[in-house]
C-alpha cells in the first residue's frame, strides 16, 4: 500500500516538472505555458490570467472544490498571503476542479463559497484536460508553485488518509518567500 502511495506521489512529481512543458510543446512558463493553460479556463471570480498577468511572477497554482473540507481551510490562507506578497511579485490562481463530484456540489453552492471567500486572486473553472496537464490530478487541495523563472518550486497533495490535509499560512510563507 505504501509503495503504491510513493509510485504515485514520485509519478505525480515527474509528471509535473515534465508533463507541463512537453504538453504545450517546450516552452517555458516565462514564455507562457500556464498562460497557454490556464488562460482558455472559463473565469469564475476576478480577472482574466494572461501571460501578462503572469510574466516576472511568482504563481501558486491551488486546485480545489467547494465541498472539499481542506480547501475551505486553505483558502483563508491563501487571501492573506497574496495580500501580503501580491506587489512582490506574487499570482494565486484558484482552479475549481472536481466540484461536482458524486453529486456533493452544483453551481449555487459553488456560488456561496466563493461569496463566503471573496478570493483575492482569479478563479478558474478547470476541466479533464487541465487535470491531465498538472499530471493526472486526482486530490484535492493540491498546490503548484512555479518561480519567476517558470520551474516548478513545490508541490502539495493531500494524500490519502493524511494527517497533513492542508498547509497551514506560515508553511505557505515558507515556500513563497524564498522565491520573491
């Protein structure tokens, strides 16, 4: 069981670093591979994300849905530090994947978390082919931080009946920071 866990977090890991720049043919995040993936997602909350928007930044990528209990943890988290490091160079981008899963969401409720939030970053709606790019997601909350240069940083996944369901505001700062 254990092996089966770490094959998937090492597969997830390569597919990340791999997967994304191959997808869209080599280019790098500076020249706008998450903009070429990202920018096509129907917006839910705030602004367009365009390779403008993204260039000479620092992104985190977080991926959730409504009635995903770590996720409605997280997201105060992520407001604050994009409050905070917004004007150093930081981008959260939110993207809502599996929201309606086993019947446990539709769209009013995802109306009411995003209400409940305010997000202070963009919110996409993402898909199967957005999934597939960030290597075959399949848990949630699951976070990409991408440096200035465009190289994947760091990763989190909520695992399987782990007790780490979520990183904490001052776990976050820890990753950003460095990178600013």
């Amino acid at each position: 069981m254990l092996y089966g866990a770490m094959k998937r977090t090492i597969f997830a890991a390569i597919a990340a670093c791999l997967l994304l720049p191959l997808a869209l043919t080599g280019p790098t995040r500076a020249e706008g591979t998450l903009a070429n993936v990202l920018s096509p997602l129907l917006v839910l909350r705030g602004a367009p994300v365009t390779a403008e928007t993204l260039e000479d930044r620092v992104v985190l990528i977080a991926f959730f849905a409504s009635w995903c209990p770590p996720c409605k943890y997280e997201f105060p988290h992520l407001n604050t530090v994009q409050e905070a490091y917004g004007e150093d160079g930081l981008q959260i981008i939110a993207v809502n994947v599996f929201e309606t899963f086993d019947g446990l969401s539709t769209p009013e409720k995802l109306d009411v978390f995003l209400d409940d939030i305010a997000p202070t970053f963009p919110i996409l709606k993402g898909d199967a082919e957005t999934r597939r790019i960030f290597g075959d997601l399949d848990r949630i909350p699951t976070m990409f931080l991408f440096g200035r240069d465009g190289a994947l940083d760091f990763v989190f996944r909520h695992a399987p009946n782990a007790d780490k369901t979520h990183l904490s505001e001052a776990e976050l700062r820890e990753q950003i920071e460095p990178l600013l």
